[in-house]
C-alpha cells in the first residue's frame, strides 16, 4: 500500500493526474480480463460445481458474454501507450514482492482462521 502510494503521488506533484487515471483504468482492464477468463477456465475444468447462477447464452461449456468480455478487455489493453503499461507492471511487480515477502504471515494467518471456523462448527 504504502508503495503504491508513493508511486501515485508521483504523477500528481508533476501535475498530470491523467497518468494515474490511465494506469488504474489498465489494471482494472486486466482484472475484468482475468475473472472473465477465469469464468471459462473454471466452466471447462470444473464443470461439476454447484453454480448458484447461470451465465447464458452459452456455446457449449463457454459463456459468450465472458468471452466477449475477455475479446474486449483484451483489445481495450492495446489502447494505452507505453508509459502507461510500464506503470502498471512496476505496481503489479510491487505487489507481487509484497505478496511473496508476507506470505507465510498470510498463510498462518489463513490457517488459523480456517481452525477457527472448523471449532467454530463442532
């Protein structure tokens, strides 16, 4: 947090907020990407899950309107320019040394709370 932080207020001293604006717009655009995509992996792999919900129309196992959304996140990525992209992968980066720097905390913590719930339910 702290990182992205001080990577966001960078641009606002220069005095360009369309920088930040831009660079959270792709991420968003990679996630929307991603959980759509997620959506048809999950429809092919585990086809034998409860779905609370059905996503239709479908062809076959594929849901058109998340591979739509895939096709157009995917081509929305194109239209940023490079400055842009190179933002985003230095805050994805960040994170992801975040993530790897607090992950047994994370697991521990993870662990603990799922005993909590199983003592919880006994």
């Amino acid at each position: 947090v702290l990182i992205t932080m001080i990577l966001t207020m960078v641009p606002l001293f220069l005095g360009d907020i369309s920088i930040v604006a831009n660079a959270t717009v792709f991420g968003v655009l990679i996630t929307f990407f991603l959980v759509n995509l997620s959506l048809i992996a999950l429809r092919r792999k585990r086809p034998d899950l409860e779905r609370p919900f059905k996503l239709k129309p479908n062809v076959g196992w594929v849901p058109l309107i998340a591979l739509l959304g895939c096709i157009v996140c995917f081509g929305l990525l194109f239209t940023f320019n490079l400055l842009i992209v190179v933002i985003q992968l230095i805050i994805v980066l960040c994170g992801v040394v975040v993530f790897y720097a607090m992950k047994s905390k994370i697991e521990t913590r993870t662990s603990r709370f799922i005993q909590k719930i199983d003592t919880d339910k006994n």
